[in-house]
C-alpha cells in the first residue's frame, strides 16, 4: 500500500494510536511523527519508509477476518433429503439457502432459487437431483475483501480451520457487520 505523508495523521487517528505509540512501532522519535503531521519537517526515505510500513502492518492486524464475519451455526442438509423438507428446514429458520452435506464433506448448495427452479419444471424430488455447485471454502483467517468478492458471485462462503466446516458467511452477515462499522 502506499501512502502519502498528509495521511499519517488520519491514519493513526483512525487506529487510535498516539504519536508516541507510532513512533515506537515505527522505531523513530516522536517529535518526527509530530514534525512531519504540522509539515515542518520533510523526512528522510528510510524514516518514511519505517513510518508507512508500521501503519501498513497495523491496519493488516485491524483488518476483518472471515472468522469475524461468519456464523459459526451451521444449518445443512443431506443430499438425500426430500425437497420438502429442505423447503420445511429453510421456513423453519427463516433463511434462503442450505449447503447440502453428506459425510462431513460440502457437495452442493440447496435454494429458495433452485428448488422453485425444479419445482417449476417438475424436476427432481430429492436435494442432490436439484443442487448447485458446492460455495468456495475460505480460512478462517481470509479477509473480508476476499469474501466479499466471492460473495458477489455465490449465494453463501463456508469458512474451515484445518480442513473442518467451522462457518459460514452470507450477504446478510456481510452487510450486517458493515453496517454496524
């Protein structure tokens, strides 16, 4: 990322950091960072270099993951499954979609969408002859930018640890997390 020295100031604020605190972590003096904020001083590269790459890392740490997003609640069903019942499960709940597992292991993902596209051309009665494609997979330590790219593609993004389903993430957990930001 690159920055210009007008936003030092702005950007700390906005970590909530001191100017003190930032010089410590930028292993400079605080009258620099004080000297450079009122523009009467303009530092050298290696200085500025110091100053911008520990801002760049702190915004990294401040940066919202996928475990931060997700709901750790997951509500699926067996390709196996009756149609209806998928449709009683997601009333049931009140949300629009389930992603379809068997043995521990994401298949495919189940609708509000699809089933009325299958029901509508009389196709199929269980979940796996009307199921898409399985959502993507992310770590729980991707970012919310990543997320909320796929999420512009897929309905929902499940969220493992170790190979394990620990969440998932859909547009309405997305815009709730923004919206309270």
């Amino acid at each position: 990322m690159t920055y210009e020295l007008e936003e030092i100031r702005k950007i700390r604020n906005k970590l909530g950091m001191t100017q003190t605190e930032l010089a410590n972590r930028a292993g400079v003096s605080q009258s620099l960072i004080a000297k450079i904020e009122s523009g009467r001083i303009d530092p050298t590269y290696t200085k500025t270099q110091k100053i911008f790459a520990a801002l760049s890392e702190l915004e990294k740490k401040e940066e919202i993951k996928a475990e931060q997003l997700m709901t750790s609640k997951i509500l699926s069903i067996g390709s196996n499954i009756s149609i209806k019942e998928a449709i009683d499960r997601m009333k049931k709940h009140k949300i629009s979609q389930l992603p379809v597992i068997d043995d521990s292991k994401l298949v495919g993902l189940v609708s509000e969408s699809t089933i009325l596209e299958a029901l509508l051309k009389s196709k199929g009665t269980q979940v796996k002859e009307v199921m898409q494609e399985a959502p993507p997979i992310v770590s729980k330590t991707t970012s919310i930018q990543v997320v909320s790219n796929l999420l512009k593609h897929y309905p929902m993004v499940m969220v493992s640890e170790e190979g394990r389903l620990i969440g998932l993430v859909t547009k309405s957990d997305l815009l709730g997390r923004l919206y309270k930001s």
